[in-house]
C-alpha cells in the first residue's frame, strides 16, 4: 500500500532549519508585486554558513527567489533584500507564505541577481565600466571615469572650468513613485566652492545635454572643498534654493546656508532620493549624523520639457581642479511613503524520519508512518517528506522498512538521500 504526496510543507530536504517570514503592508496604498522588500535578520551561529550561501528565500515552498544582503552574513543585523511575488492590498498582511530557509552545510549556489530585486543596481565589483548602462560624456579629455576595486571613480585630474557628466541609460520609473540610494564619497583638493555636483535628477528629455539648452537642474547633493554639504534643487525659474537645516532657502551659491557637521572628504555618504509622486525630499546620512530635507512639489522643477523626473545623474561637472569622486553602488526601487514591515516567525526544523514531528527519530516514528498507510484517516507525517524517507515521492512500506533498517543498523537505504541519521 502507498499515500500518495499531498501538497508538501517543505521546500527541500538538504535544508533543516526555516522560519516564515511575516509581510504587512502599513500603507494607505497597495504595495505592489515586484516590489524590494526588506527582512533584518541574526545569521549568527553555526546554523548558518558564514558566507551565507544557504540562506535561501522561498515563496509559496515552491519558487526560490533572489535575494541580496545588503552588508553581508554573520551579523546580528543582517539585510536581505528580496522582490515581492504578489500584491499587498492597503494596511493588510500578507496572506501567502514566503519562508527563509537554511542549515545546510554544503549548499549550491544561491539566487542573488539584483536585477531581480530592485529596479536598479549597480555595485561596481565587475571592474569594469559597463557603458551599455551608463553613458560618460567628458567635455574635454580630462575628465575620466573608471571602474575598481568595487568603486567607480570620476576623476578631473589637472584642468579648471571644464564640465562632465554620467548618466544612467535607464530612464527613472514613470510612477514618480521611487527611491534612490547612492553611496558615495566626494574629495577634491582646492578648499572653496567645489561647483561640482554629484547625485542629481533631470527633467531633461535629452540627458545628452543636461544643464543646459537639453533642461535643468531639479536636485542634487552638493559638497563643498571643506567637507561641507549643501542640498538644494533649482526651481522653475532656474535659481538655486538650498536647505538650511530646518527649511529651504532661496541663495546665491556664494552665500548659501551650509549643513552643520564635519561632513569629512573621506568617508562614505549615503544619499538618498525620495519621491512619492507629487513631490521628493533629500537624505544624507553618515554614522551617528543625518540630514533629511522636508517635501518639495516636482511642479517647481518645470522645465521646458514635461517636469517629470527622467533621468539620475551621478555626476555631472567639475568646477575645480584634483577633484575625485567615488560611488560604492547605486540602486533604485520602488517607494511607498510608510514602507512594509517584516518579521521572522519562529524557527522549524526537519529531521528524515520524524515522522510524528517530535525532533527525534525512533521506533513510534515507524508506527507513526504504518498507522498512516493503514490507518486512514490518520494525519500524514508533520512533513510528508520526513515520512517518505526514500524520497521517491510516495509513502509506503519500502519507506517503513527503510527505517527499522537505519533504527537497527542493518543494511539501509539513504533516508532522505543524506544516509541512514538515527
């Protein structure tokens, strides 16, 4: 006799150990498939690798997903990133189930494309300058831009006063409903008004000449030579208007309201680009000090062209000379205001063999899978796969006599294909 598998509860037997992963949507606005998630777990301990390459992302038990830790295993704080597979209607819960598996100790390879996870992402480690998702255009030879070390560098090296910019190929999403992050540092040498401007968005409809006939400036994070910051973006009527810290302010570049702080020339900056929309705001953020600007209408960046948001800019001139600057990684995703929540339930483990779900495997596990095959309608095993030991997809009595075998040390076959594990 044999019980066919009915829809199994667990994803893969090489992995032991999984928790559900808990999804609410604390938004007035539905959250949609696709979108970047975030999950903050410990991978600490043994139970998972170092390099966490058994961590593994599951939706529905079924659909492994990618996934990107945005700074890496073996922490108590670790990020993960993973896109959503479904709909989340407004200020509700997730009804379907996404599950973190691991506890394997030889694992393949896991899924981690970041096109799969965010809108854009780029963490230059392929050392190698991909101009079929960036475009440089240098207005003279020394303005270079190279890609090492996991770092792009746009450098100016010896010149005064002449201009360049890069700019990603993919247009910005048509939402206006988008965030950007850019981790960036900004060094240049002549201690004045650096007149560079690094993380910027366009209204341009033609990023081959932004700044100047092809549109204008609509916001962008400015350095100065001291360390200084100063965010500001340029209204309609081309003016420059600055944030003070507590509001925004209309100045010339001369005189303009700086960020307090010792924004240094030699660590990196997280800046930050939110839209929802109808408007955007700016964060700076350094360990132990931020700087977040309060919403700005995309009405007032109306340029000549449409006012929507087209085009992100990592760099646009160099006003000065010796001048370097140096991007991480730069990623786009999808942006609700109150973002999702998340949570780990509590952790579950598998065991071959334990059929009756007490974490141990032993004679009333035997009894447990014979009452199941003739005994109906006995509950099936706490996971059919840890009943159907063979693994050949069915329960029956091979897998019965499977067991006594492993229980009794005789000749056995391999539970779960692992070996015999009493």
């Amino acid at each position: 006799m044999s019980k066919a598998n009915p829809l199994d509860k667990w994803w893969d037997t090489h992995w032991t150990l999984r928790q559900k992963v808990l999804i609410i949507n604390n938004s007035p606005d539905t959250v949609k498939a696709g979108y970047s998630i975030m999950l903050t777990m410990n991978t600490t301990g043994d139970e998972i690798q170092d390099n966490g390459d058994d961590l593994r992302l599951l939706y529905q038990d079924s659909t492994e997903l990618d996934r990107i830790s945005a700074n890496g295993f073996d922490s108590p704080v670790t990020v993960i990133w993973f896109a959503l597979r479904n709909n989340i209607p407004p200020n509700a819960e997730d009804t379907t189930d996404y599950y973190v598996y691991y506890g394997n100790s030889i694992p393949t390879s896991p899924l981690n494309d970041p096109a799969k996870v965010f809108y854009f992402f780029d963490d230059f480690n392929d050392n190698s300058f991909d101009t079929t998702v960036w475009k440089a255009k240098p207005d003279d030879g020394s303005y270079a831009v190279v890609e090492t070390s996991g770092v792009l560098t746009v450098v100016k090296p010896n010149a005064e006063n002449h201009r360049g910019h890069t700019y990603l190929q993919t247009t910005l999403p048509p939402s206006r409903k988008f965030l950007i992050e850019n981790r960036a540092l900004h060094h240049e040498f002549k201690d004045s008004y650096g007149g560079e401007y690094t993380t910027d968005i366009y209204t341009t409809s033609d990023p081959e000449q932004p700044g100047g006939t092809g549109g204008l400036y609509s916001l962008s994070f400015h350095q100065i030579g001291n360390g200084e910051y100063v965010l500001l973006y340029h209204d309609s009527l081309a003016t420059t208007t600055h944030w003070n810290g507590a509001s925004w302010v209309a100045a010339g570049p001369g005189d303009n309201p700086r960020i307090p702080g010792n924004w240094d020339t030699i660590s990196f900056k997280i800046e930050e680009i939110q839209s929802v929309g109808d408007s955007f705001r700016l964060m700076l953020t350094k360990p132990q000090m931020s700087e977040t600007t309060n919403w700005v209408p995309w009405d007032i960046t109306l340029n000549a062209d449409s006012g929507f948001p087209n085009w992100l800019v990592i760099h646009s001139k160099n006003q000065f000379f010796n001048q370097s600057h140096h991007f991480d990684y730069v990623l786009i995703r999808d942006f609700v205001l109150t973002e999702p929540s998340t949570g780990l339930e509590q952790v579950e483990s598998f065991k071959c063999g334990d059929a009756n779900g007490d974490t141990l495997f032993a004679l009333s596990d035997v009894i447990y899978v014979v009452n199941y095959i003739f005994k109906p309608p006995w509950p099936i095993p706490a996971y059919y796969k840890s009943g159907d030991v063979n693994a050949d997809g069915i329960i029956t009595l091979s897998d019965v006599i499977c067991m006594v075998n492993c229980i009794f040390n005789k000749p056995s076959c391999s539970i779960c294909w692992m070996g015999c594990i009493p």
